[in-house]
C-alpha cells in the first residue's frame, strides 16, 4: 500500500501491483483438457533447483524455468505458447480487481507451539482430555 498525489495535490491511496512480465507456458483447450485456460509463468529461476518433468514443460514452451506458475480460467486474450503477457494487458482499465492469500491466520508468527512433556511426564493433551 502507497499513496500517490493527484493532479488537484490530494493524497491518494493505492497500491501497487506488479504484472509481468509473464510468458504462455501452456494452453489449455476443451478438446484436449476439457477447458479452456492459460498457464503463465512468472520470475525466472535456475535450472538446478527445477525438477526434471517442470524442465520438459518450459523446454516444450520454449521458456526459462519460472518459479511462480498460474491458471487463468475464460482469459479473453488469444495467446499461444512463449508469448509473453505485460501490464499493457490493464490498460484502459479503470478499476482491477484482485485478492490476496496472506490473512491474519497466515501472519509472521506461524503456529502456537505445544508443550509435549512436563516434569512428571504427563503430556499437556493427556492433563487437558482427564
């Protein structure tokens, strides 16, 4: 989350996202999937931390490994194979919508830890089911 100042000097919240550049690593089709979406990959990364099978999908795609790969159902754009995807697909665009994943259950702090033993070898599951 930014602010940025419009033309009138009000502040205005934002925020900013990055899109692309994202590159076709493969087309689905009713006839072959039984329906029709695109896979793009995002960020490159090195072929030595790639699994064998990912490296046959992007060599088949004519693509570097991507560390981020994702499906999008009814993409009106007709795209193909290797073609690469860039923010100039929201232009025009007056509102986008998205989500995020992250929520408060998912913060920094990650799971409560659980006490396996105590001094006289109870467990703290076996104290709380007596």
């Amino acid at each position: 989350m930014t602010s940025v100042f419009s033309a009138e000097g009000k502040n205005v919240p934002c925020t900013v996202i990055e899109a692309g550049p994202c590159v076709v690593t493969q087309v689905k089709t009713v006839e072959k999937d039984g329906y029709e979406a695109v896979q793009l990959g995002f960020q490159d990364k090195k072929e030595k931390h790639t699994t064998k099978p990912l490296m046959g999908h992007f060599k088949k795609a004519g693509v570097t490994p991507k560390k981020h790969l994702a499906e999008f159902k009814e993409f009106e754009t007709e795209l193909n194979l290797g073609d690469t995807v860039t923010v100039e697909l929201f232009e025009g665009a007056d509102y986008v919508d998205w989500s995020s994943v992250w929520n408060i259950e998912l913060s920094y702090e990650g799971t409560a830890p659980v006490s396996t033993s105590f001094k006289n070898g109870l467990s703290l599951r076996c104290v709380r089911n007596k």
